[in-house]
C-alpha cells in the first residue's frame, strides 16, 4: 500500500462521511447480533457505530499496517470489545462457524481476489448469519458503466488499487449468498446488501 493512502483515506472520506455515510453505516451496523467479523476495517470507521446492545465482540482483519495504526484511538473509543487481526480476507485464520455476523464497508472493490474472500466470509460465518455489505459497484445505466470502465484503470492507480466497475452484487450471488435486500444510493452507484449465510 503506498505511505500516503491511509491518511488520504481519512481526509477523502472525512466530508462523505459527514455528508451521509456515517447514517448509513450506523444503519447497517444496528443489524449485527454476537461475535462480527469486520473484512477490512481499515481506519476503524466503522468502530464508533457498533451497537454495544447486542454486538459482544468484533475481530476486524485489515491486511495493512499503517491503517490499523490510524484505528487504534478509534478502537479505543469503541462501546464494543474489539480485536484487530492483521491479515488478508482471502485467507482468514480463524476456524469454520465462528462468527454470528459478518460485515464488509467499502472494502470488495480493493480484494484481489474477491470471490475467494466470499468463500472464507461463508466458511467463518454460521449458517443463516447475517452478512452485510456496503460498496460502490459498476452502475447499470449504460452510459455511466461505461465511464467507469474508461476511468478505472486510472482509479486503480491513485486508489491503490480500487476497482471502480466491480460487480459485487453478482460476485455475492454467485458465491451462494442468499441476497434478502439491496437498497441503491446515489442513482446505484453504491449498494447496501443484505444478505445470509446460505
């Protein structure tokens, strides 16, 4: 990851966030119940909006550690018990049906291999577990999916590697989720994905 990522992260997304992300995290993260496994926590964003009614501990994995470094103090303010693991989602060390919850912010567009990322978050988490997403993806209008396929190899290059036209709806469905809700936001261009395991 280059050096200047991580804070260039925090100062793109600080305004997003204030704008109406911070509503729709704090949204989605009021569905989690039990042990969650965050895929990729990176700043801990997420940390400060984890329910402490019914979240008993979250273990977050984020492969970088120069992000995990900028989440401490985020972690340490967090209502929940929370344990950063520094791996990658493709590879996860922890043991078949761990986890009652499972969510992902932002994260499927970076993941080189994101369908074996999925087959781990299905492996790791119990049957039924609720896995929710929050990603920008490829946009279905025509015009607008085609600027991002133009655009994307760009993006990669200055957004260390984020792959602006990646389909993760469809990478979700063909990974064996069962996909219960999908709530689009600026015109389809980001995705909340409510989805279980199975």
């Amino acid at each position: 990851m280059a050096i200047w990522f991580p804070g260039a992260y925090d100062l793109i997304m600080s305004p997003l966030e204030k704008l109406k992300f911070n509503h729709i995290r704090k949204e989605l993260l009021q569905g989690l119940k039990g042990r969650v496994l965050e895929i990729g926590s990176g700043t801990g964003i997420n940390f400060p909006f984890y329910p402490s009614g019914t979240v008993e501990q979250v273990d977050a994995i984020e492969p970088d550690q120069m992000m995990i470094e900028r989440s401490e103090q985020r972690r340490k303010r967090s209502r929940v018990p929370i344990q950063i693991h520094q791996q990658s989602a493709e590879d996860l060390s922890f043991a078949d049906q761990t986890f009652d919850s499972v969510v992902a912010t932002l994260v499927f567009c970076t993941i080189p291999d994101p369908m074996k990322a999925l087959q781990e978050v299905r492996r790791v988490s119990k049957p039924g577990a609720p896995v929710l997403f929050f990603e920008h993806v490829r946009m279905e209008q025509p015009i607008m999916g085609k600027m991002q396929d133009f655009l994307n190899p760009l993006w990669r290059r200055f957004t260390d590697g984020c792959q602006l036209n990646r389909n993760t709806l469809a990478l979700i469905k063909d990974a064996g989720f069962t996909v219960n809700k999908v709530q689009p936001y600026y015109k389809g261009l980001f995705l909340v994905i409510e989805c279980v395991n199975g």
